[in-house]
C-alpha cells in the first residue's frame, strides 16, 4: 500500500471499493476546484469543469502505479485537466455555424470515401467534385471542421491497440526537444503526438491503423499539440 | 489569385486567424491534399506562437507547391517548434538570426 493516503484510495477505488471512490473524489476536490476556478468563463461554468475534473479523477484511477512511487494528486490532476480542456473546447466549438457544421460533414465524409478508394488524402477539387460543392464551400468546411471540438473519448482502446507508442513518446521527447511537458498530456494525446512524430506516421497512416478519418486524426492531432505548446503561446 | 498575397498581423492569434483562409484556398489551388494543407495551417499556428510584433506573412504558389514566409518571429519559439515544424511541412528554412522562417508544403 502507498504511503499517499490518496494513493491508497486510488489502489481501494481500482478494486471496486465504492466508497473510496467516493472519498477520492471530495480529497480531490480543492485541486480540481482551484483549476476550474481558472478555467471557468461565460461559456463554460466552474460546475460543468468541476464534474469534467471529478471524471478525470476516477479515470486516473485505473492507470495509476503505486509502485513508481509517484503521489496521485498530481497524477490525477494531468486527467482531470484533460477532461477540462475536452468540455472547454467543446463549448468553443458550439461557434461553428450549423452551415459550417454541414459543409464540415459533407467535406469529412467526401475525404473519407476518397481516401478509402485511393490510399491517399484527396485534394480540394477532389472533394469538390464528389460532394457537389464549390471550391470555396469546401475551403469553408475545412475550416469548420478544423473549429469542432475533437471527439471526446473512445479511442483509448484503439490506441491501446497499437504497440510501440511507449518508445515512440520517448523518441518524441527527444526529437521535439519537449522534456518531460509530453508526460503531462492526457494519454490519448501522448499516443497521438508519439504516432505522428515519433513513429512518424502521417495523418493517413495513422487514421488506417486506427480505423478513423484523417480529418479525425487531425483534430486530435490539433488538440494534442495546443496542449503541449498551449502555454506557452 | 497569382503571386505572392502578403498579410501583415499584429498578434499570434489574429495571424493564425488571418492566414488559416489564406492558405487553405491558395494550397487547394496550388493542388495540395488535405492532410499537407492541414499540417501547414498547424505549422503556421506554431510558428507564429508567442509574436508580439507585426508580423509579415508571404504566402506564394507555386507549381503545385505553396510558400509561406513570416517574420519577424522569436528566435527561442522557432528553436521551440523548429523540429515540429519540420515534420509538419515538406521544407523549412530558418533565417540565419533565427528571426524568421519560410515553409514549403506540396
């Protein structure tokens, strides 16, 4: 048992222990409270964030190592901010005009179906031509689509899928000359960052072995990289 | 659109905001891919990370390729990004001063 009294709920709360769950989460609060504090605007309520916090609190749960000897709570903290940033940038995101929103599924779904056929990203006329628009409409989906919020979740298994991405992060730190600041990402933007730079992958290729869109990969490729550098900006 | 289109922008995030149409509609006719146009607009968002200054951002096709210039810009963030940047696009050069850089993607 860790000598973290965090920690050792964390350890009660990866076996089913309800109830430390249930404690972790009000331990964790003041943390999780102080960084909504500072997130929290007109668009996003310091409440929604504190729930988005307590979400990445328990999700911290099942990955943390008492035997790295590392405390939870700052652990805990790096999921609890991913969560945050998700809900922040998805309350950005409900900027996107509904007439972007559409252009933005056309242009996915046209890229999509081409890049299927072809093994490779098409271009602008490309998909002009096969989702009947305009040069200009697809440029406005393209950037529609670059404003929506990545999608929340669900790629941690497929991530999980794909060997070799613990190395690929070192390589990362090495090559990006990052230091450790690659370690505070959430994992599944670590794993995206280290495919596309340490694996070096490209955006297509990553969205093959994942089995999502480029455009997919994309965003979360964006997201990933306005968390690495997105303080210092 | 021919030649080169100049963009002059106090401000990381206005510039990122002014050149992200810019480049989209100049790569989509230079004939650049999806993926390529996208990494140069990420590229160019890192680059211009942290400016305070003006900033001059060229952007000029060129036979299925496309150039973008911008300076001035910190020499500690392009020593940041630089090896990003370099993986983003087809071609980076930085200025000898650090001060400035041009990007190829195509």
């Amino acid at each position: 048992m860790p000598a973290d009294p965090a920690g050792r709920l964390a350890v009660l709360a990866a076996a089913g222990d309800g109830a430390a769950k249930a404690e972790l989460v009000k331990q964790m609060s003041p943390l999780v409270g102080r960084l909504a504090g500072r997130m929290a605007n007109a668009r996003v309520p310091r409440q929604d964030l504190e729930q988005a916090g307590a979400v990445g609190v328990l999700a911290a749960v099942d990955g943390f190592d008492p035997d790295r000897g590392a405390a939870f709570a700052p652990y805990a903290m790096r999921y609890a901010l991913g969560e945050m940033r998700a809900l922040a940038r998805g309350a950005a995101a409900v900027h996107v005009s509904r007439t972007g929103r559409d252009l933005a599924a056309a242009v996915e779904a046209a890229a999509a179906a081409l890049t299927a056929e072809s093994g490779a990203p098409p271009t602008v006329d490309e998909i002009a031509d096969r989702a009947g628009l305009d040069e200009e409409q697809v440029v406005t989906g393209l950037r529609a689509r670059r404003g929506l919020a990545p999608p929340a979740g669900g790629q941690d298994e497929l991530l999980e899928a794909h060997g070799g991405w613990e190395d690929a992060i070192e390589q990362v730190e090495r090559r990006l000359d990052v230091g450790r600041r690659l370690e505070e990402l959430d994992p599944r933007s670590q794993r995206i960052v280290a495919m596309r730079f340490g694996l070096e992958l490209s955006q297509t290729e990553i969205a093959e072995r994942l089995g999502i869109s480029q455009m997919h990969v994309s965003r979360l490729l964006r997201a990933a990289l306005e968390q690495l550098w997105g303080d210092e900006g | 659109m021919d030649g080169t289109v100049s963009l002059r922008v106090l401000g990381a995030a206005p510039a990122a905001a002014v050149a992200e149409p810019v480049l989209l509609l100049l790569g989509a006719r230079a004939g650049l891919d999806v993926a390529a146009l996208d990494e140069l607009v990420m590229a160019v968002e890192l680059a211009v990370r942290g400016a305070g200054r003006p900033l001059l951002i060229e952007v000029t096709p060129d036979d299925g390729r496309l150039t973008v210039a911008v300076r001035p810009l910190e020499p500690d963030g392009l020593r940041a990004y630089g090896q990003a940047l370099r993986r983003l696009v087809t071609d980076v050069e930085i200025d000898g001063d650090g001060a400035g850089i041009v990007m190829r993607a195509g």
